[in-house]
C-alpha cells in the first residue's frame, strides 16, 4: 500500500458550504496511535489514512506504535521485534511523504525501544508510558533521555485513583492547589509531558493552570511515595494490572 504525498500544509480540509470558521491547524496537535494488535505494514499506513479521511485533516502530527506486543500477549516474553520494525518502517514512510509530522511509540521498554534504535532509520520522538506519582519508571525515562526520546506521561492522576493517596491531599492543602493540579506539576518537574484526561470543564481548565513550583523536599517526598496497587475498578486493564514491570524495565 502506498500512500499519496501531503500537499497543502495549511487548514484543516474544507467541506461543503457554509462551515463555522475553524481554528488555524498550527493551534491543533492531532495525535492517533496503531492499535497493538496491528504488527503489519500496509494495515498500519491504512490505520493512518482513516483518522486522515475522518477528521479532514492534510496531515496528523503525531502517530505512535500503542504497545509492543497485542494487549493479549502484553507484557508476556513474546517477541514482535521484527513486526514492530514493519510498523514502524510505515511510519516512517508516512512521515516521508508529509502525512504524519512525528512518530513515536507508546508503553515500550527498554528492549523495545532497543529494536527501533538500532534497526529504524529514525528514532521515536516520543515513548508514552504510564507514569504518576508513586509510579515513575525512572530507568525507562532516563534510558529515553539518553537517546532524546521525549517521555509523555498518561494516567497522571493515576487514572483518578491519586485522589484518594491521603499524603497528596495533605501536601495539595498546603500548596493550596487540587491533588490533580500537583501531580501534573509533579510529572512536569520531572521533565516529563503530562497527559491529563478530563471530561469536566472545570477540571480541564484547573488542570491547566499549574503554574506553581513543589519545592524540592517535597519533590523528595513524592517520589518516595509507595507503589500504588490498586487503580480501582479499571485495574484489570493490561497497563494498569502490568504497571511495575515498567518499573523494573
Ligand atoms: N498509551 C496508552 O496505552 C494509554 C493508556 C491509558 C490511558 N491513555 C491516555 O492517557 C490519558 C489520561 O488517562 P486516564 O484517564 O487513565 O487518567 P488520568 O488523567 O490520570 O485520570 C483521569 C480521571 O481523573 C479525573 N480527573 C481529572 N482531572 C480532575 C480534577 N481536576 N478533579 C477531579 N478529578 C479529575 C477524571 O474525571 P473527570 O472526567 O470527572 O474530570 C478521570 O476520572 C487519556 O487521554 C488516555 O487515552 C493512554
């Protein structure tokens, strides 16, 4: 499957008459992934044409590998090394001809990332793992930073379940901020970029706004939090229920 070059680098596509004016492209950041269970090249460049077709858009700015292995095999000593080189060989042809502005991979370790460096013929501009307060593995991260692969974070109110850990509510108190507003300050100061979910304005806008600064005592003390186990009722979801072999990456 090949894939047409990109064109028009300005505007999201036009359809039709008369449609409410949009924001310029540059103020967007479209980010998709490649399922995990997509191990092969031409299912992968379809997966990237789709989002392309159903959003309008010329071009999609970020698009990363979801995981290395299938969610059914995740974690498991399976090897998708030689698939996740097909995927990402799509990738990178996307990339070549203007359809997909950066790429990335998401929930790799080590090994993982290893495969791409060594046999890609770019890096991964960003690997985007699980990590929170009482949760950052740290190995993976500075192993990513050596070879200057950005880290983003999701789940860094740990999926909601930081808003029950009773030391963030005290040291949130004396900041006077939200526990979410300082675990995403947490995950910042920590170089990482945070990937908060919210579907409540008002946490959206809070969220927002951290422009304030832990000192570096109380830096010392979340990351000396313990492990969080228990992610409440979506626990049994692979990236939650597999979180400490991130750690031990
Ligand atoms: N790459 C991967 O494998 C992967 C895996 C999991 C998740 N993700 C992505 O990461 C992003 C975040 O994931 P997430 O939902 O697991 O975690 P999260 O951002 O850590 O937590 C979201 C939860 O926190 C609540 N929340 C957020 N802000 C709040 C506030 N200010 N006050 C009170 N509650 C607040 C939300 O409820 P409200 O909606 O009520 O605010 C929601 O229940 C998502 O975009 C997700 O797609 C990626």
């Amino acid at each position: 499957m090949r894939l047409p070059p990109h064109r028009h680098r300005t505007g999201v596509r036009q359809r039709g008459r008369r449609r409410p004016r949009h924001r310029p492209r540059e103020e967007l950041f479209s980010t998709t992934k490649i399922q995990g269970e997509i191990k092969d090249h031409s299912a992968a460049l379809a997966s990237i044409t789709e989002p392309l077709n159903k959003l309008g858009l010329d071009y999609l700015d970020l698009v990363i590998i979801h995981s290395p292995q299938s969610w059914a095999e995740f974690r498991a000593d399976s090897n998708f090394d030689k698939e996740n080189l097909e995927v990402w060989r799509a990738l990178e042809q996307a990339q070549a001809v203007g359809r997909v502005r950066s790429i990335g991979v998401s929930n790799f370790l080590k090994s993982d990332l290893h495969n791409i460096l060594d046999h890609g013929s770019s890096p991964p501009a960003v690997n985007q793992v699980l990590a929170h307060v009482t949760n950052i593995p740290t190995d993976l991260i500075a192993f990513a930073k050596s070879h200057h692969i950005t880290t983003q974070t999701y789940s860094p109110i740990a999926h909601g379940a930081a808003l029950n850990i009773p030391e963030l509510k005290e040291i949130a108190e004396r900041y006077g901020v939200t526990v979410p507003q300082l675990c995403i300050r947490y995950t910042l100061q920590l170089g990482l970029i945070a990937l908060p979910k919210s579907a409540t304005n008002e946490h959206i806008d809070s969220n927002a706004d951290v422009e304030f600064e832990i000192s570096d005592a109380d830096m010392e003390t979340l990351n000396n939090l313990p492990p969080l186990e228990d992610y409440g009722e979506d626990g049994f979801f692979p990236v939650f229920d597999k979180a400490a072999a991130n750690r031990k990456a």
